[in-house]
C-alpha cells in the first residue's frame, strides 16, 4: 500500500510540475512585448504613427462611408467596420512588435471593448437617442477616443529605453532609470 501512495504522489506531483509550466508559458504569452528604443523620438514617432493610421482607417468607415454610418443605427458598429479595424488595428500592432499573437489577441481586446459599449448603448436603449443627437464625426470619436484609451493603457509597457547612466533597459519614459535618478 505504502508502493502505491508513494506512486500516486510521485504522479500527482509530475502532474503539478507540467501543469505550472504551462500556466508559466500561457502567462508569458499574455505579456505584452518589450520592445529597445534607442530614443523618446523613435517611440513617439512609431506610437503617433498607429495612432495615425488608425484614425485614418476609421474616418474613412464612419465619416466618409455614409453607407456605414447609416447600418451603426442598427449595430452600432457594423460587421464590415469591424473587420477594417481588425486589420489595421493588427497590422499596426504587429509593425510595431513582430509578435503575431500578441497583436491579433490585444486586436481581439480593442475590438471586443468597443462591442462592449455599443451593447451597453443599444441594451440600455439609449443607442437610438445617441445615434440620433450625435452626428457622423461624433460617433467618429467616441469610437476613436475608446480604441485610443485602451491602446494607450495596453502600450504603455511596451517601449523599454536604456538608461544613460547605468545602461540597464527600463520601460520608464526618462532618459534615465529609477535607480539612477
């Protein structure tokens, strides 16, 4: 009997081992890349730069299809604008990192975030009342400034820099670490 419990606890205890490097693995997967500038300048220009882009992207889906902005009185965001973000928020994201699933799963966040206040705006039934005070380039930047504050808040670890002093990497936005200043 003694064989069999030290067996048991000798399999259980293998289970356990595998089972948190796979947590560890998915955990790391989640993390968003960490990315070298050599300068605030080189960051600030990529980071305007898909700001940028996506701005354009989304006036040409709200502003300048007046077809489109006729279907979001029906859902709010319409599946053909979903799919246009989805590609330029992607390929902004992986330009930036090179890390494919990283950029389509932080895609997949953005993307359902702006679901989720569309369905809080037509489930509350105040869509309708939205849609009808709010012009075209309202909406626009509702939109807009909601993908922004959700990039903004998932980039902000991305840059690192190296510190002037000590030449240790930091993801602080200074010309020098923490420790050194």
């Amino acid at each position: 009997m003694e064989r069999l419990a030290l067996c048991s606890k000798l399999f259980y205890d293998i289970d356990v081992i595998e089972k948190h490097k796979r947590i560890l693995e998915l955990e790391k997967q989640l993390q968003p890349p960490e990315i070298l500038f050599s300068s605030m300048k080189e960051w600030t220009d990529k980071y305007d730069l898909i700001y940028k882009n996506i701005k354009k992207v989304l006036y040409e889906c709200i502003v300048d299809n007046a077809q489109e902005y006729h279907f979001m009185f029906s859902f709010g965001i319409t599946p053909k604008q979903v799919v246009i973000l989805e590609y330029v928020i992607n390929k902004q994201l992986y330009e930036l990192t090179g890390n494919i699933k990283w950029s389509e799963d932080i895609t997949d966040q953005i993307l359902l975030g702006l679901h989720a206040m569309f369905c809080g705006f037509i489930n509350s039934n105040s869509w309708r009342l939205i849609y009808d005070t709010l012009g075209n380039i309202q909406l626009y930047d509702i939109v807009y400034n909601n993908i922004v504050h959700q990039l903004n808040h998932i980039l902000k670890d991305v840059p690192q820099f190296k510190c002037i002093k000590c030449k240790k990497n930091y993801c602080y936005l200074k010309e020098i670490c923490y420790e050194c200043d």
